[in-house]
C-alpha cells in the first residue's frame, strides 16, 4: 500500500538527507540550503525567475540570495510554533534543482553554510528582551531562548542557559553551520590556523573549538549519517 506523503508534515534533517534527488542541498541550522554557481548576475537572475515561476509556491517560497557569483536558496518554515523542515520543501527542493539543471547550472554544496551567535545567560528572561530590542529582531517559535531576524537576513541568536557563572571563558561565541560532509575539513582547517579542539564529545553534530586565545566557537552539522544524527 502506497503512503500518502502529507506536506505539511514536519520533518528531521535525515529525513531530509535520505529523500532521493536532494544531492544538490545541504540541511543547516537555518533550514535546507543550495547553492547554485550562475557565473553571471544575468544567469542567477534567469535561475531566479525559474524558481519564482514554480507552481503552487504559496507561503512556502523560498528565501534567495543573488549575487553575481551564484544563488543561494534556502528552504524553511518560520510560524508561531515552528522553525523547520516539512515534507513540502522536499518536492520543493527537487523542483528548484531540476530548474537549476535546465539552465545548465551546477550546484555546489560545500559553499552552503550558516551562522548563528550564542550568548550565555543565568537568566534568559531577563536579558532576552534587551537584545530583541536591540536587534529589532522577534521569538523563534515562541522558544523562550532564541531570537531571529524577521526579514531572515541576519544571524540568529540562541540564549544558552547557564547554571552558574564561567570565570575566565566568553559568554558570547560563534555557532559555524555547516554540511554534514564538509565538518571534520572545517574543524581541521581551524585547527591548522592556530586553534585548537576544545571537545568534540558531540561529535560529528558539533565539535567546539578555541582561537588560540581562548575564545570559543562551535561547528556544527545537521543530519549526519549515523545514530548521531539528528
């Protein structure tokens, strides 16, 4: 018996992955990314237009990022009480890369990633609402510990509770997101550059590493294969 696929449906980051003909994304913290090298403003403008032409897109339009070099489309659900994936952006996804290869453009999914800033707090309550002022940002899902930027550009920010104060360690570091199969050269890379692993105890979903000053960062990776994988 054939199972009925429900859109709206939400969905995790391996479900996502294990969808065939999804090769060309890549599941961030902020949604399934793609990124489609144009080589011209022209033909990322042309791509664009394929994608704005697709039937039935509704509210579930993609967020895209043109740029004379390539675009980049991303793929999320933003509503009272919910930030993610559903079933929908995975036909929707299939349809974008089909467009994509109609016009002869490649995708390249090492140049997908994400940043969000995370800012220790012993009261998350309390310090929340100054920096939704400050940001002129809004709740994410009515999560009570992060804040996104509403026009979806800017990086968002997720309040990590903390238990007591840390002496001597930031409070604010990066979250660096990137493909599941890109994290491990990431983490490499900075490592080579003069940082160092601070622990890798969630690995391969996130490792934490330090400049060699201390200051803290995280890579992290959604949807990796195996019973780590979220």
């Amino acid at each position: 018996m054939t199972r009925t696929v429900d859109e709206d449906e939400r969905i995790r980051p391996t479900h996502f992955h294990g969808s065939a003909g999804l090769e060309d994304w890549r599941v961030l913290g902020e949604g399934a990314c793609a990124y489609f090298r144009t080589g011209s403003f022209t033909a990322g403008a042309r791509l664009v237009r394929a994608i704005g032409e697709l039937p039935g897109l509704g509210e579930d339009a993609p967020d895209v990022d043109l740029r004379p070099e390539g675009v980049t489309v991303r793929l999320i659900t933003l509503t009272d009480d919910y930030y993610g994936l559903t079933e929908r952006h995975v036909t929707l996804a299939r349809e974008i890369s089909a467009a994509a290869r109609g016009l002869g453009i490649a995708a390249d999914p090492s140049a997908v990633q994400t940043v969000q800033i995370t800012v220790d707090a012993l009261a998350t309550p309390a310090v929340l609402p100054f920096w939704r002022a400050l940001l002129g940002y809004q709740e994410r899902a009515h999560s009570g510990e992060d804040l996104v930027d509403p026009g979806r550009r800017g990086a968002p920010f997720w309040f990590q509770e903390m238990d007591a104060p840390r002496p001597q360690r930031n409070r604010v570091h990066v979250d660096v997101w990137v493909p599941y199969d890109q994290a491990e050269a990431r983490v490499a890379a900075a490592i080579a550059a003069g940082g160092r692993l601070v622990s890798d105890a969630d690995a391969p979903a996130n490792y934490v590493l330090a400049d060699p000053e201390g200051n803290e960062a995280c890579v992290g990776a959604a949807g990796c294969p195996g019973p780590e994988a979220g």
